[in-house]
C-alpha cells in the first residue's frame, strides 16, 4: 500500500489569468451570497498579492486577511474598493423572478 499525500485545495492556486479570476468570480456571484463573495475576493487578492492589493487600497493587510476571510463581513466601502484595486466590478441585472406556486 502506498502513502497516500493530501494537501489542502486552495482557489488562489488555481487564478492564473484575468479569464481564470473573472470566470471565478461570476460564479461566486451567481450564488448570491456575500460570504462567498468576500471569501473569493481574499483567494483573488491571495492570488494576485495581499501586499500589493493593501498599498493599492490603502487598507492594512491584516484587516484585508480579516475581511476577506470566510469568518469576514467586510462594508460594501471594503468591497468597492478591493474590487476596484483588483480591476473588476460588479454589474446589474434584471433577474427573471420565479413564478409562484
């Protein structure tokens, strides 16, 4: 029997291009739900560079990490700006509601 290595599956890994970021973003979008939003903002800026996402938006990296963790709860202000510092934005949508019954 051979030994069997796990590592742990991190999203950051996996952002190489601007196709790959804006792909997984919409997705994280689709979903509607703003801790998974905030979660996939932090792999984007992991991928990208925390430091660097820090000085482009004048926020600390600690409160970054913090924000942008899946535990975080960061202000729409923290979102538009990280948005903004990373090149992407979010955009509306008329959403066809369900019908009832």
């Amino acid at each position: 029997m051979t030994d069997l290595k796990l590592t742990k599956w991190d999203a950051a890994d996996h952002l190489q291009t601007e196709e790959d970021i804006v792909l997984y973003l919409e997705a994280c979008l689709e979903e509607n739900d703003p801790t998974l939003l905030a979660a996939a903002l932090g792999d984007i800026a992991r991928a990208r560079g925390m430091a660097q996402l820090a000085r482009d938006t004048g926020l600390t990296r600690e409160g970054l990490y913090k924000a942008l963790s899946a535990d975080g709860n960061p202000s729409l202000a923290t979102i538009m700006k990280v948005m903004a510092a990373l090149g992407v934005r979010l955009h509306a949508e008329i959403v066809t509601p369900r019908a009832a019954g």
